[in-house]
C-alpha cells in the first residue's frame, strides 16, 4: 500500500474528503518526524513507537572491490511493534 491508497483507505473508513484525509495524514506524519528528530520517543500505545538510537562505527567492505573501509557512526529512526500489532500479524496457531 502506498500514501494514495492509504489516504483512500482512510477517507473511506472516516467519510472525510481526500484532500483532508492527505493534510491530516500529511500532518501527522511531519509530526512524527519532527518529533524523533528532535530526540523525543513517541509512544502510540496498541501501535507501536518511534525513535532514534545511534548505530555504532564499524568495519565494512566495498562490495566491488572488497577493500576494507569505515563506516561512521550515525543515529538512526527505530520503530518498534507494540504488542497489539504484533499479534494482529502474527500467524493463528
């Protein structure tokens, strides 16, 4: 699914317009963003949470040429399954 069939999906589920439904989405994806970005976890409780964590300097290797080189360190966004999700998608037994 992407964002166009998304903001369907929603519009149709909220009887609001496409256009609204793509300003909230919109919306709340750049606060999502700015959120992490500035440090911040955020927590939707049932969903899942964002947030950033630093990935450590390490060794890699040119895939063309197999050489040896650093890879620096960086922070990266996480986002993490909460329970309720996990077990929407998890298989029956």
């Amino acid at each position: 699914m992407n964002k166009t069939e998304l903001i369907a999906a929603v519009s149709e589920k909220t009887q609001l317009t496409h256009k609204q439904t793509d300003t909230i989405l919109s919306a709340t994806f750049d606060s999502i963003v700015e959120s992490v970005s500035s440090g911040d976890k955020l927590v939707l409780v049932g969903f899942g949470s964002f947030e950033v964590r630093e990935r450590q300097a390490r060794e890699g290797r040119n895939p063309k040429t197999g050489d040896k080189m650093a890879i620096s360190a960086k922070m990266v966004p996480v986002f993490t399954a909460g329970k309720a999700f996990k077990d929407s998608v998890k298989p029956p037994v």
